[in-house]
C-alpha cells in the first residue's frame, strides 16, 4: 500500500520541496533503513559530488526496504545528515532531488539536518530511513 501523507492547511505545502508535512503508516512490518552513506557494495565510494551521492543514497535506501519485501512507496520518514550543508542553493538542490525520486505528489516525510561531520570525510550525504510494509 503507497504512503498516505497529509499537508495540514496551517503548515506550509513542503511537496514542491519532495517532502510531506505528515507520514501516516499502515498497519505492518516496521522496517529501520541503518543511516546509508556512498559506498558501492566493495566499500568504494562511487559517486562523486553531493547531489551524485544522494542519488546513489537514496537508491541504496530503496534497495534495503525492497530487501525486505517493500517498494519506495512504503517508505515513511527519511533523515537526512550532511556536513557542511549549506542552505539555500543545497536546499534546492536536495528538494530537486528528493521530488524526482519519490514525486510531488505524495512523498515520505523528511528532516535535513546539517552536521559537522560523517564517519569518514568523503561522505557527503548519510541517510537512513523508516519504512512500513503492509501487511497482506
């Protein structure tokens, strides 16, 4: 079953921007996604750049939750973790990529944080993820 989002009238529509104000989960198997960062599946950073790295994150986010017996629509919350992050051009930037990940339409909610650091300096982008898969 896709996500069921909500954009309260008293809060800004955050959809422009790939994310929902409000996640609701069906009743299922929860799944925790464990915070995924660059590296390809040798342990080789691949991707080069903040926007390559997300978009590689992002589908190594959605191959865990398929793992599981999901789909990219049962992914609920994402949290984002980026040193250095700078708001404003980046936050267009991430917004841009998160919409054409998961549409404007119905995307999981998200949190961008900006942190001094990741577990090794050519991360630059860390996300991990919860998900609800539907139970049959």
């Amino acid at each position: 079953m896709p996500r069921r989002t909500l954009q309260p009238p008293q809060l800004f529509d955050s959809r422009p921007w790939g994310f929902s104000q409000v996640s609701l989960s069906p009743p299922g198997t929860l799944v925790h996604v464990a915070g995924q960062v660059a590296w390809d599946a040798q342990g080789k950073v691949s991707a080069v750049g903040r926007e390559a790295q997300l978009r590689q994150v992002l589908r190594q986010v959605i191959l865990a939750v398929e793992a599981a017996g999901g789909s990219a629509d049962d992914i609920q919350m994402l949290r984002l973790y980026m040193p250095g992050f700078q708001s404003g051009p980046e936050a267009e930037l991430v917004g841009r990529v998160l919409a054409e990940t998961f549409g404007r339409e119905n995307p999981p909610a998200s949190t961008w944080i900006g942190v001094d650091a990741l577990a090794q300096p050519e991360y630059l982008v860390e996300v991990d993820a919860v998900a609800v898969i539907p139970t049959p």
